[in-house]
C-alpha cells in the first residue's frame, strides 16, 4: 500500500514558514488522522519521514550520522532531529514544569504580562444586595516588559569526524545540551522569583534569627501563604540536608514514599524539590498555580542552512524564553 509520506518532497524553505514550527508544516503536508487504523497510527509526520528514509536515531541498532546525508530530502530532517533531541534532554529531570503556572508562547520579542490585586477586599466574594454593584477585580498590564534571554550552545564539529558515529551516541552530546539549558532556564525563573521581574515585585523574605531550621520555622513561614497555599518548596543542598535531619521527616511513610518513588514531602503536603541554583542557606515556597509565567518565542531553534547545506562546521542551538511573576503574594524567600 502506497502512503503519501513516501513521495513527499522535502526542502529547507519548510523551516522558513513565520509562526509555524517545521513539525507543523510537515504535519499540515501530511495529517497523522490519514493513518489511523494502520500500522503507523501513533507515528507523527516527522517519525514518519525518518520511517521513509530507514534511519534509526536509537537502540542499540541505530545508524550513523551519514545516513542522513545520503539524500538531500533525508538531510533536510536533520535539523529537527538536534532541535528534538535537544528538547528531549532540556525535559529529562527538569522541574521547571513543576514551578510554572503557565507557558506563553509568542512570535516576537516584547510581552507584557497581566496581573491583578488579590489582597484585602479584592480577594472576597462578597454578597451582593438586589440592584446593588458587583465587586471588581481589576487585571492591570505590568508596567515593564517581560526579559527574554537568548540561550545556547554552540554544536562544533565536522561531517568527517562524525559522519561514523552512532546517532544513539550523538543524541548522549544533544541531551546535555539541552540539560545545561534547562538549567540556566530554571536559574533564570528563580531569580524572578526571588527578585521580582522588574516590575517592583520581588519576593517577601523571612530571616530566620539564629540560622538554624526547625519544624516550628516551617509552619509558620506556611501559615505566610494565606489565601495561596505552599504547595511546591525549592531548597537548596544545605537546606534540604537539615530538612532531612528534623525528626517530622523520619516518619516512616515519609521515608517508604522517598524510597519507592526517589520524591520527597515536607509534611506540611509541599512538593520538595532540592537544585544547586539556589544560593546557600535559601528556600522558595511558592504556590505553583498562580506564581510564574514562562514566556518563550519560539521552540529550540537550529541553524538548518548550516547543518543542511555545510554538514555540520558550526551551528547555533538556541532558545529565547524569560519570566513574569503573575501574583507576587504567591512566593516567598526563607532564609537561614
């Protein structure tokens, strides 16, 4: 049976469509729903192309480099295939997702964010008497722009020196790429949330007196997040190690639930995440409904003309993303 994937003609151009990813156009090229109830239902367009050209990108039987190379509608993949690995590894243990209330995506590089009085009367809803005015909640546009930073790695290396190697080994190179991403990303999200975004919104701080973390500091930098709940805390190395050491965490349904799943909770029910961005002596309790956006323009961009037409030399991946604080009330800074 002939499928229209086969014959589909493959050009650079694909990467060049404003406001459309090159997945998406592939996609719109050739619907998945064509193949329902055939043996590549579950492919997407992109999987489908790399089924055309027989590459296999992973496993133990995976091809090398070259073969992308073989055909000029096979090298216009690719592209996609970095900037997908390199998505994959800014993914694999990143807890980004587990902070952000939400991810804008834009096609340019100025955003505004919104955000609204939540405080005092503003946060009650009221009773309202027959013929009487509904009480307002005003959503304001911040003041300033949100920043976006442009991220990346340069990919340095020559079609020769690597046109042997096993595409499952080079994904290994794509990966921590993409993970050092990740992580100045999740370095820039948490100075937002410490610091504000520039729109005189930082965080309140708790000093502790003495420096020394005890259950009874907890609770009452909890009872802080009133009318949000602390459901997510962000500690750093030192923290999370006295944390540990406090007898309410060696109850043992704490410790079975650490050990089974490798995922820790503060018995107050907040997610516990431990990252070395952090400086020394910090935590960040947040409630992650309702505190920090994630902007970004675009995906993970690559330099197709370079990895396309050159093979390789030099290539930019990159992403530009930046960060807003939606509710400032909604994260607060403990310091030991």
């Amino acid at each position: 049976m002939a499928y229209y994937y086969d014959n589909l003609k493959l050009d650079k151009g694909m990467y060049q469509e404003a406001g459309r990813s090159f997945s998406q156009v592939l996609e719109s090229l050739d619907p998945s729903e064509r193949y329902k109830g055939t043996s590549l239902e579950g492919l997407d367009a992109f999987q489908r192309q790399l089924k055309r050209f027989d590459i296999k990108v992973k496993g133990a039987g995976s091809d090398v480099v070259e073969k992308f190379f073989r055909t000029s509608d096979a090298a216009v993949l690719f592209p996609e295939y970095i900037s997908r690995t390199v998505r994959q590894g800014m993914e694999e243990g990143d807890i980004l997702p587990q902070i952000t209330a939400a991810v804008t995506t834009i096609d340019g590089m100025d955003y505004r964010s919104i955000t609204s009085e939540a405080s005092g009367e503003e946060k009650e809803l009221k009773g309202v008497e027959e013929g009487a005015a509904i009480p307002e909640t005003t959503i304001k546009v911040q003041a300033n722009l949100v920043k976006l930073h442009k991220r990346g790695r340069m990919l340095v290396a020559t079609y020769e020196a690597i046109r042997f190697q096993k595409l499952d080994l080079f994904s290994v190179t794509l990966r921590q790429i993409g993970a050092h991403i990740a992580r100045t990303h999740l370095e820039d999200a948490v100075e937002v949330l410490i610091n504000g975004d520039g729109n005189e919104n930082p965080a309140e701080r708790t000093a502790l007196a003495g420096g020394t973390l005890d259950y009874s500091a907890l609770v009452d930098f909890w009872a802080k997040f009133d009318p949000y709940v602390m459901n997510t805390l962000l500690v750093s190395g030192d923290v999370m190690l006295q944390m540990l050491k406090l007898p309410e965490f060696q109850n043992p349904l704490t410790g079975l639930n650490f050990q089974g799943t490798g995922k820790l909770a503060t018995p107050l029910g907040a997610a516990l995440l431990r990252t070395s961005v952090l400086p020394e002596k910090t935590a960040v309790g947040l409630d992650r409904r309702f505190a920090l956006e994630m902007v970004q323009s675009g995906e993970v961009m690559v330099e197709y003309d370079k990895l396309i037409d050159r093979q390789l030399e030099r290539a930019a991946i990159t992403t530009v993303s930046g960060f807003a604080k939606v509710f400032p009330e909604a994260s607060r800074v403990l310091e030991l």
